[in-house]
C-alpha cells in the first residue's frame, strides 16, 4: 500500500541510528522491520512510501512503532530555537539538520533488554550479529526470518546454551535478565506503570544492567522520550561540544530524541 508521509522519516537513518539491531535493507532502497510477530517491508522517500502491510496493520502496528503521534519537525525546530546564540548552536543545529529523518521507534521490551545487555564494549555490527544468532537459536522462523524470542522461548537456557553467539560475560548478565524476567521479579507490564526514575532503577536490579542499559531500554521500549542515555559518544559530545555539562535535562520530555541526534552526528563523524 502507498503511505504519504509529511514529517520527518528516513528509512536508512533509522536503521543505522544504533537504537535498533534488527532493521535491514533488504534491497536498494527497501528496509525490513520487526516488531514482535510483524514484519514490514517498506520503501521510498520524499514523503511517499510503499509498504506491504495491510491499511489496518498500518494503522494498528506502524504508526505507533515509527511514533508518527509526534512532530519531529517541530522538536527541531525548538532545539534550533534553544540553541540560538549559545556555544553549542553549531553542534545542535549539525546534529539536527545531520540526523533529520531519525524517530524513537517503539519497540518490544524484552527485546530491548537483552539487546542492550548485548551492546556492553561491542560495536554495532558485533551487536547486530549477536542479536541475530539469538533469534536463530531461539527464535521462532516466519518465512526467511527468525522473530525475537520472547522470555518463555529462552526457559531453561544454559551457559552452555548462550555459547557459540558472541556474547561472552554478558551471558552472565543475560541468564539473570531471563530469571527474573521469568520469575516475575521484572514485569514489563508493571513496571510501564512506573515513574521514569523508578522504571530504570527496577531495570538495575538486574545484574549487569547500569544507567546507561536501564536508560536505553526506557527511552527505546517505553519512549520514555526525557531520559538521554550517556554513552561513550554523549560523553564525548558533552566534553567535547558542551564544555563539560550535559545539557540533556533543559530539553524535558525531548530530551531522549536530542541525544539520538547527537549519537548519530557524532557516531557517523559526518565531514565538517
């Protein structure tokens, strides 16, 4: 089916923006998306998109996973508008204009959890083939495609069971996530309920699950759009660009959609 599209979205950004593992380009041009047990094949650009989903799916699926409820022009906008005269105009206004195209997609906790656990000290492409060893492993095959597991398709794996994916300490990290996901100790639906603070605290219970991880999967699974996780390249823009202090906070409820700017500005090292 034909989607018109009048706010910012670009396939190829959001694939690459490093809040996701799974997306592909499957062809020129055409990018493959999976959330829980749907897959979409979309393409195009200039705001006019092929998709082959159903209207309905569409409607009851995607717009929600691409977060079309909100306006990305705008919050560009408003960020350019904060960084008018400031030190930091150049780098926020790069960042913006550089990563315009990226949304939050909304994506399956569970997912997000074990994806981010994955991601300590490995690059993308490492997390990415992780990630697709898993679903290969445990996942159940739809056509040419493994889905994510979910927690109970991962019941009773071993060490033994995690080994051969590239995981190496973090499957300490990922058999805990499992227990208490399992047990009832983590539950998703409950802890939707939580206050941001509460939410990432309850998600470092789980071993091996710090600020950063905890942030990721708030911002990445429960669009929790205020927290901006701090990774090596935050870190690098705040020392490097923002003398020092993170600036994140003065952007309230956008805080989380400005640091994706950022990451993929300074990620891609886009020549200056």
């Amino acid at each position: 089916m034909e989607i018109r599209i009048n706010d910012d979205f670009d396939l190829k950004k959001i694939a690459d923006s490093g809040q996701c593992f799974r997306p592909r380009e499957v062809e020129r041009g055409v990018y493959r998306f999976i959330v829980g047990e749907n897959i979409l094949h979309i393409g195009g650009s200039d705001g006019v998109f092929d998709a082959d989903c159903s209207g309905d799916d569409w409607e009851r699926v995607w717009k929600n996973y691409f977060d079309f409820a909100t306006d990305y022009k705008k919050i560009r906008r408003d960020v350019e508008t904060f960084a008018a005269g400031k030190p930091c105009e150049k780098i926020l206004r790069d960042a913006t204009t550089f990563g315009k195209g990226i949304r939050i997609l909304r994506q399956e906790p569970f997912e997000m959890l074990i994806s981010f656990i994955i991601s300590q000290r490995k690059n993308i492409p490492s997390i990415r083939s992780s990630v697709e060893k898993i679903c290969a492993r445990f996942g159940r095959r739809v056509g040419e495609v493994y889905l994510f597991p979910r927690a109970e398709d991962m019941a009773g794996v071993t060490l033994d069971d995690l080994t051969g994916l590239g995981l190496a300490y973090r499957k300490n990290y990922i058999l805990d996530a499992l227990e208490k996901v399992l047990s009832g100790a983590i539950d998703f639906d409950e802890i939707e309920t939580f206050s941001d603070t509460d939410l990432v605290e309850e998600l470092k219970l789980i071993n091996g699950v710090g600020d950063k991880i905890a942030n990721c999967v708030a911002l990445f699974a429960y669009h929790r759009v205020d927290r901006a996780p701090v990774d090596v390249w935050i870190k690098r823009a705040i020392d490097e660009d923002f003398g020092g202090e993170n600036i994140f906070s003065a952007f309230g409820k956008n805080a989380g959609i400005l640091q994706q700017y950022i990451f993929y500005y300074k990620r891609t090292n886009p020549p200056r």
